[in-house]
C-alpha cells in the first residue's frame, strides 16, 4: 500500500474530478477559487443526513433554507413550525435539538458557528461525527469525520475484520492517517462519496476506485464482506391505539406529544401507551369504531403495531385532552401519525 500522502492526494484528484452535486456543497474548483462553505448549511445538512439517505433530504433542505435562510432566522422560529417541517424526517430528537444548537448560537456566539472542534462539539445536539464535519467542510481544519461510508472504505482499504461496533476507534485511528494537512473539507467529502458511489454495500466499482491498487480487501477477495457486523437483536414488538376523532365540521382531534421520548414535541393523535397489552384510554366520548387493518411502523429499537380507532362527534362535545384542530395537514404528523391517517381515509 502507498503512503497516506499519497493516498490522499489521489482521492482529492478523483473528487475534482466526480464531486456530487449538492445543494449544501461548494464544489471543489469553486472552493479552490476561494468561494467558502456556509457553516449554516454544512451544519444543518450534516444534522439532516443522520441516519437518512441524501435523496430524502433535499427537498426538506431546499424548504429549511428558503424559510430560514440564516441561522439566527431559524433560532427566532417557533418550535410547532420547526417540528412541522421536519415531520418525515424522522427521529424527532435531532428537530428539537436543531433548534436548541441555532439558539445557543445565536445567543452565545453572536449567530456565527465557532471555527472550533472544541467549541463546535459543546454546542446542544452536536456530537463527535457533527463537530468533525462541519469543522473539516465549513472551515478546514484537519478533523477526521468518520460516517457509515467512510467506515466501510477504510475497513475495506486495510482488510479489518474486527465487527462494528467494536472496531469504531481502529477504523478512526486508521482514518486519520489519511487526513490531510491541506484540503480536508474537500478530503472529507471526498472519502464520503467514494463510499457513496463507488465502495458500496454490494457490488462495490472497484475498476472506477482511485485506490483500487491498494485496497488490500479487495486484494484478499474479502471487501465485498466488509464492514463485519455483530448480528442485532430481534426488535420487540409493542401494541398500541390511535384515537382519530372528527368533528361534524371537519376538526381534527390531535394532542401535542411531550418534549421529551419518541416523537417529542409533534402533533399526533391521542393514545395509548406502547407496550405488550395497551389498554383503552379514548380522549372524547364517542362511539368508536376499530379498522380491520393496523398501522405498523419501525423505530429503532422496536416495531409498533397500532389499532386505529375512528369517530365522529358533535361540535359541542368536549375533549378529556388534545384540542381540535380546523387547520389540519396531515404532512405536519410524523409518519406513524400519517399512516394511522391514511388507513382512516381509506
């Protein structure tokens, strides 16, 4: 294998060459013309792409910055309208801690991200991955940024058989190596399409790749088996109802979830607990009635089955909680709320 300098340098070709087309990136000839990076966006893609694909995030990020084109826009914005337009998304968490990082931002770095990794890592909802990336594409500083794709070029590249989670700080400490002194913003973003179109999960291009002569898993014939994984554990799978109460003159019944948990902060429909064996707990007296069909949904750690339940009552009927709504969207509900909705509409 060829020295990291090396190494890095053919990457940075190939990407001069192939760089992605993306709404948030500089390319790299207008990088190198000295047109920089906007931290706001670097930031708030790199929070998007979470554990979500690049295609899903587009248009969310088109619509965030046409609305809240600066950071301190979003800082000012009220947390309903934030969460509504992240809503299918998903994983919640990172709405509610998007607008606690633009706030303190804006409150305690007068509205400018910190050229900092260290700074850049105490603000609220950032951690290592975040801080490294916008630190590296937003300003150049020499940090390693480590993603899924970046974890399988390197496993790949140095034939590392130890599974992940365990090989975590291997893979980075072998990435690291690769980091340049000049360019790492471009570097970053480099390593990151490569596994992007190139090292993919299956049928990796290794005729296209720059490191193709070096990549010592595909010399052992074990790269397309690579990353190793220890095997998950079954998802449980918990019950429960969702309430969908209509009003004769169209108002919708929903109920603000609390900050905290899964879905914090959203709209939905009012509930039961998520468990084994939910019990009744209806909002409004009503006659309900249940759907021969559930909405499922798959977060992280769990599958949920929910039993959709539907009414509908008079407009001088009060709610024991949640408030009717006459201005509904359903593309304001998260997506187990949407299903919910749609299987009623059906």
């Amino acid at each position: 294998m060829r020295d990291p300098a090396t190494l890095s340098a053919d990457l940075l070709s190939w990407y001069d060459r192939h760089a992605r087309a993306m709404p948030w990136r500089v390319p790299p000839a207008a990088r190198q013309a000295g047109t920089r990076p906007d931290p706001y966006r670097v930031w708030l893609s790199e929070v998007m792409l979470q554990q979500t694909t690049v295609a899903a995030v587009r248009d969310y990020f088109h619509r965030f910055t046409a609305r809240w084109p600066e950071v301190t826009d979003l800082a000012a914005a009220a947390d309903a309208d934030v969460m509504a337009e992240w809503a299918g998304l998903g994983y919640y968490a990172r709405a509610r801690n998007l607008l606690k990082c633009a706030r303190a931002v804006v409150a305690e770095h007068d509205g400018r991200f910190p050229a900092d990794h260290a700074a850049l890592l105490a603000l609220p909802g950032v951690g290592p991955y975040t801080a490294a990336a916008v630190a590296a594409i937003a300003f150049d500083l020499p940090e390693t940024v480590v993603d899924g794709n970046v974890e399988r070029v390197i496993t790949r590249l140095h034939d590392v058989h130890t599974p992940l989670p365990q090989a975590k700080l291997e893979i980075t400490a072998l990435a690291r190596t690769l980091t340049p002194q000049a360019r790492p913003g471009d570097y970053a973003q480099a390593i990151m399409d490569l596994g992007a179109t190139i090292c993919t999960p299956r049928n990796p291009a290794c005729g296209l790749c720059p490191w193709r002569d070096d990549c010592a898993g595909r010399l052992a014939g074990s790269a397309t088996d690579l990353p190793k994984k220890t095997p998950k554990k079954p998802k449980p799978i918990r019950h429960g109802i969702a309430y969908i109460a209509r009003r004769v003159d169209g108002a919708y019944l929903l109920e603000r979830r609390p900050d905290s948990g899964l879905l914090g902060g959203m709209l939905g429909w009012p509930g039961s607990d998520w468990n084994e064996a939910p019990g009744e707990d209806p909002p409004i007296r009503a006659e309900w009635k249940a759907l021969n069909t559930e909405a499922r949904h798959t977060f992280t750690h769990f599958h949920l089955r929910l039993t959709v339940k539907t009414a509908l009552v008079p407009m001088d009927r009060a709610p024991a909680r949640g408030e009717f709504h006459e201005e509904f969207r359903p593309g304001d509900l998260p997506t187990v709320m949407r299903k919910a909705f749609d299987l009623a509409q059906k």
